[in-house]
C-alpha cells in the first residue's frame, strides 16, 4: 500500500510538443537521470549510442537531501515516475537559447500520461456502474511538477515566471500542512544550498592559508572578528599588523 493515501492528482494537457523519456532514477525531489540518443543532443547524426542526460524540473525546487523533507521528497517522486517514462515538455532556457541549460541539462516540465478506468469519474453510482461497464479507460495527462507542489514537496521557482497555479498549488499545499509544510521554519532550498555554499567558502579560505603580503613576515592571512563584521588580519598580529576586507562581505 503507499505510504501517501490521498496523493493530489493535477490533470493537465501539455501545452505544445512533447519527447518521452525513460526514468533511469530518481535522485532527488526535482529531477532524474534519463537516456538521450546522441545526435540529438549534439545534432550530428553520424553520432550513435545514447548517453546518460540529467533532466531537471523548470518551475518546481524541492528541499535538499540535507533538509527536512528532502528525502522523502525524492522517495514521493519516485512513487509518482520512479521505472516510468514521462512526456517532456522541455523549456528553452535563456541563458543558452537550446533546450539544455549550462550545465548540460535538460530544463522541462513533466508529464506523466496514466490511465483510468471511467469509472474513476463518475459521479452517481448508476453512471458508475455503466461506465464500467462500456466504458473505456481514459488517457489523463498529469503535471508533475504540479504534483509535487500540491502535495507539499516542492517550492515554487518564481523568478522563472510559472503559470499562477503553480502558486496556487503552493499556498493550497501550505494551507493544508502537506508534505514539509507540516514543519515549522521551512528554508527555501536555494536559501540553503547559499549558506551551505557561504560555508564552504569560508572554510576553504580558512584552509587555503593566504600567505601575508607583507616582505619577510612569514604569517598567513586569518579571518578576525572586528567592529565592523569580520576582515583578514595576519597571524603575526600584533606584530605584524598587516589587514585587508574580507572579500566574502
Ligand atoms: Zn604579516
């Protein structure tokens, strides 16, 4: 049985043209590997084989694996396309003008087509009972993307500009304590990927030992606490009293 009983199912035909993709794996609550034939990704076709490609969700940020949530956050995704193949509408982004990002991925919305018996959309029990009967079982399209947000497992990438919904979807999930919404004091996933990445920074240069410019001092440049925030001071201090802004202000 899932562990998700009342998953939010958003309906909704892809706007325009759409490739299938398989879902090798999922590997967070935002994106999966697939599989792409090599000419179409570099556009010769003495190109053969397949290569592996990232696909990435264009409007939808799910928490990190480090966050609360995260994992299940993946885990919910791969019980929605987890061995699937889903339809792609891919995004073309601006910082390349192609339908890969800068990184080499693939920036799309998912569609997963699923089937269902009639029945699932009948409203009095006569008509169900009829539509089991001769009916056939309809083909829906579902926004994944969608999916994730409704149901409380990803935020909503504003800055690219998504349809109203996915904000609706977002405060309807918030509204109704789904998935992360249940905890308090969620931090946005790119809010954390910046202070997880601030914080590696400053033990990097801590690491890195910049030795002190100044002739024949032999000291190393070390982060000091001063009365306006912090500056790079040398360690011979107060000998030597060489300083200068700490360039992660
Ligand atoms: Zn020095």
């Amino acid at each position: 049985m899932s562990p998700w009983p009342s998953v939010l199912i958003v309906p909704e035909q892809p706007d325009g043209d759409t490739i299938r993709m398989p879902v090798l794996g999922v590997f967070d609550g935002d994106g999966f590997v697939s599989r792409i034939k090599a000419h179409e990704v570099t556009g010769n076709p003495s190109h053969q084989g397949e290569l592996e490609i990232t696909v990435r969700f264009g409007f939808i940020d799910a928490p990190e694996l480090g966050q609360p949530g995260g994992h299940e956050a993946k885990v919910f995704l791969e019980s929605l396309i987890g061995g699937r193949s889903v339809d792609l509408a891919i995004l073309t982004k601006m910082d390349t003008g192609g339908s890969l990002d800068r990184h080499g991925r693939i920036v799309c919305i998912p569609y997963l087509a699923a089937q269902y018996p009639v029945a699932a959309f009948g409203t009095s029990p006569t008509r169900l009972h009829d539509a089991v009967t001769f009916g056939r079982p309809l083909t829906v399209y579902r926004n994944i993307e969608l999916e994730m947000v409704a149901n409380g497992w990803a935020w909503v990438l504003a800055r690219y500009g998504p349809d109203q919904r996915y904000f609706d979807a977002l405060a309807d999930a918030q509204r109704h304590r789904r998935g992360i919404w249940r905890f308090e004091n969620n931090i946005a996933p790119w809010e954390f990927k910046r202070r997880k990445y601030r914080a590696s920074q400053i033990s990097r240069a801590d690491d890195a030992k910049t030795h002190c410019p100044r002739e024949s001092c032999g000291g190393h440049l070390i982060r000091r606490d001063g009365k306006f925030g912090t500056f790079l001071g040398c360690s011979n201090f107060p000998s030597c009293r060489y300083s200068r802004a700490d360039p992660l202000l």
